[in-house]
C-alpha cells in the first residue's frame, strides 16, 4: 500500500533519518557515497535521511556498517525519539553547520570563541535586507 504523500513523517523514521545524516556528515560521506556502499541511488538517500522513506532493517543494518556504528545507534538509547539528541542531530543536520562547529572548536577557549557565537548571533538577530 503507497503512503500518502500528504502525510507526515512518522517521527521515528524523521529521528532515523536524522541519526543517518549525522553520522554520514561526521564520517565524511556524501550522500552519492553512503549510496554507493549501500547499494542504493543518493535520492534514496535523501529520502531516508529526511524520514520521507522508511529504512528497512537490511538496508539500516547496510548503512549501520558503512557509518561503522551499531543499529542500535540509529535508534537512540530508547528506541525511538529521544528529544535533546534528536535536537543536535538536527541541527547538525543543517548545511554547513558541522563546518562551523568543528571551525570554532579548533578557535583558542576564550575572546575569539566568545566573539565568533556573538557574531553569529548578531547574523541571527538581523533584519532581512
């Protein structure tokens, strides 16, 4: 039976799909890569990263190898969503989000970490020219 294509995302498979992502992008993998290994097509991909598509447990356990992680990582400590680490991974999800966390952990502790997040912020906080 087709899923309707008006329905939403169950949140399991959005918090899989997310949990993929992040270990893709921690590991260096691009979409196209993460395909190849699981021998799928990189929409397919996107498509479970996002939770449009369920992962089925051959296909997790596939991906689970090539992230060199255990299923039960896809799945959080409870087995299904798990609010705070559901949040970063979202978060982390965002393009170039990663880059710019890994740029400010290389930045000495202190004034240029502290200036860096007030910029940021700032960026955040402006009106739209």
């Amino acid at each position: 039976m087709a899923r309707n294509p008006d329905a939403v995302a169950d949140p399991v498979d959005v918090a899989v799909g997310a949990r993929i992502r992040l270990l893709r992008k921690v590991r260096g993998l691009s979409q196209q890569a993460l395909a190849d290994a699981a021998g799928v097509t990189f929409q397919q991909i996107q498509k479970y990263e996002r939770g449009a598509n369920r992962v089925s447990a051959s296909m997790l356990s596939r991906i689970a190898t090539t992230l060199e992680t255990p299923v039960s990582e896809m799945f959080g400590e409870s087995g299904g969503s798990s609010g705070a680490i559901d949040e970063v991974a979202g978060l982390l999800s965002e393009p170039g989000a990663l880059e710019l966390l890994r740029a400010y952990s290389g930045l000495p502790r202190g004034a240029a970490r502290t200036a860096l997040v007030e910029f940021v912020r700032a960026l955040r906080d402006a009106p739209e020219a």
